[in-house]
C-alpha cells in the first residue's frame, strides 16, 4: 500500500467516525426518549447535538487537544533546535512548515495534530527538548510529520475529541437516567416504564464509551508503525529514533496534563502503564509495544 492510498483511507475512515458518531449519540438520545415516551423529541436533540458535535471537532480538535494539554506556542529564540529541525524537515518531506507548541512539563513526549498539513501542529514536552540530542530530536519530529502528511492526525485528532464526548454524554444520560428519571419517578410511573428499554437503555450507556475506545486504540496502534518507517526513511538515520523512543519510554514519570482520551496522540504513552503481556491488556494498549518498535527501528 502506498502513502497515497494511506491518505485516502484515512479520509474514509474519518468520514466513517463521523457517520458512526452521529449514528451513535442520536441511538443515545433515542433510547433514553423512549423510557420518557418523548422519542420524537429526543432524536432530535440527539442528531442536532451530534451534528454540532462533528463539526466543531472538525474544525477545533486541534485547539481543544492544546488547550486540554496546556501547550504554548515554541519561539525561535527559544526553542532554536525545535523550530530549526521542523523548519528543515518539513522542506525536505514537501510539507508547509507545522505550528509549534510546548508543554512544560518534565516527562519526554511529543504529538502532532491538526485536520492537514496546511493546518498541522506539532507540539513537543519541555522534557524531551532537555533530554534529546538533535539526531534523536529528529527522529522524533520525522515520525511525527509523517503523521501529518498521511492524515494520521486528522483521523486522530477528531477521534480524540469524538470519543470524550462519548464518554461525557454517556455518562451524563446515565446520571440523568437515574437522578433525574428513574430514580425520581414514583412507583406508579416506574411500572410503566418497559424494563427491557431501560435494560438495552443501560446496556447501550455502558458498551458503548468502550467500543468507541477499542477502536481509538486500535486505530492508534496501527499507525505507530507506519510512522516509524516513513520518520526514518525522510532522515535515512533510524537509530535517531531507536535511542529517542529508548530515552522516552525509560523515563519513569507520567505526564501531568495527559488524559485517556488524549493519550494515543503521543509518539509514546504519556501515561506510563505497567507493562504486561496479556491479550487483553494488549487490546486497551494506546501503543504498539516499544521493544518491538525499537527493534524493527534497529534492523532497517
């Protein structure tokens, strides 16, 4: 597969999210207009809202995904190897030169995101500006633009911002299910109520924040490698990258303004799990296993 039908299908898939998005929170919202007898009602709220939802990732999940990590924008004079190694790059891989950002914070790490490269950004920690050497510093910034020029980061960054709002509106219907329907209602009203809806009700409030993150997961992992090869061939130089992803994964300290939702963005994750070998922990991974990247890094 070439690097173009890599950036046609994730303009596909991010159309797909979208649908599915909006197919999603509208069943939400149905579900809930049911138990209430106000299904009418309900869907369109819940298709008004998922539309409005879409769009505003489309068009701010960078700037959402900034302001959640608490990044600022990286000078010249103050980030000279930063700004210089992004300048340089970005000329040699044919790609407008993306915004930079930092965030000040000691544990190593770096994302980009951004809907295109004309709209990119590529945000570094003040840790992994300190503890890299500028081979190793392109390494970095090499795999991340080439997030950037396949659409990694469109995809990513609506997914991010999409599958929070999962998560927060589902967990304010079951809230308002509860506190404010079910809960609140007298005897007499709950009998009424057809249990199986409030059953499938639940059901669906409860699969459905880890489905959507499942596929979060899954599609981060995926592009992990492919941005490793493609950083390593725009530098000819992969053990830049080996001894980055060495440096990042060995710092023992997780980031401070990192989140669940945000953690696939990262070259690495911010979070600092525990390692472990199961299938499962494996399947809920936000990266693919560092060893084996290093590894293949190492046999190019």
């Amino acid at each position: 597969m070439t690097i173009y039908n890599q950036i046609s299908s994730n303009k596909a898939r991010t159309w797909g999210i979208f649908i599915l998005f909006v197919f999603i929170l509208t069943g939400f919202f149905f579900l809930i207009g049911k138990l209430f007898n106000s299904s009418n009602v309900y869907l369109v709220f819940g298709l008004v809202f998922s539309l409005g939802s879409t769009l505003v990732s489309y068009f701010y999940s960078d700037k959402i995904i900034l302001f959640t990590v608490g990044a600022k924008p990286a000078t010249k004079k103050d980030f000279f190897d930063f700004y210089t190694v992004a300048e340089n790059l970005a000329i040699a891989d044919g790609l407008p030169k993306p915004k930079l950002y930092v965030i000040n914070d000691p544990s190593p790490n770096a994302f980009a995101t951004g809907r295109d490269p004309r709209h990119a950004v590529v945000c570094a920690t003040t840790g992994l500006l300190e503890k890299l050497d500028r081979t190793e510093l392109e390494g970095v910034i090499a795999h991340e633009l080439s997030h950037v020029k396949n659409y990694d980061i469109l995809l990513s960054s609506i997914v991010a911002v999409l599958v929070g709002t999962v998560a927060l509106v589902s967990n304010w219907l079951m809230r308002s299910l509860w506190w404010g329907g079910i809960g609140q209602r007298d005897s007499e009203d709950r009998e009424k109520m057809n249990p199986i809806m409030i059953i499938l009700a639940i059901v669906a409030l409860i699969i459905t924040p880890i489905v959507a993150t499942l596929i979060q997961l899954a599609i981060s992992r995926k592009r992990e490698f492919l941005a490793d090869a493609s950083g390593a061939l725009l530098t000819r130089y992969p053990n830049g990258l080996a001894r980055a992803l060495e440096k990042i994964s060995s710092d023992p300290y997780p980031m401070r303004t990192a989140t669940a939702s945000t953690a696939h963005l990262f070259i690495s994750n911010p979070l600092k799990q525990k390692k472990a070998s199961s299938w499962i922990v494996s399947l809920f991974s936000t990266h693919p296993p560092i060893e084996e990247r290093i590894k293949i890094l190492r046999s190019m």
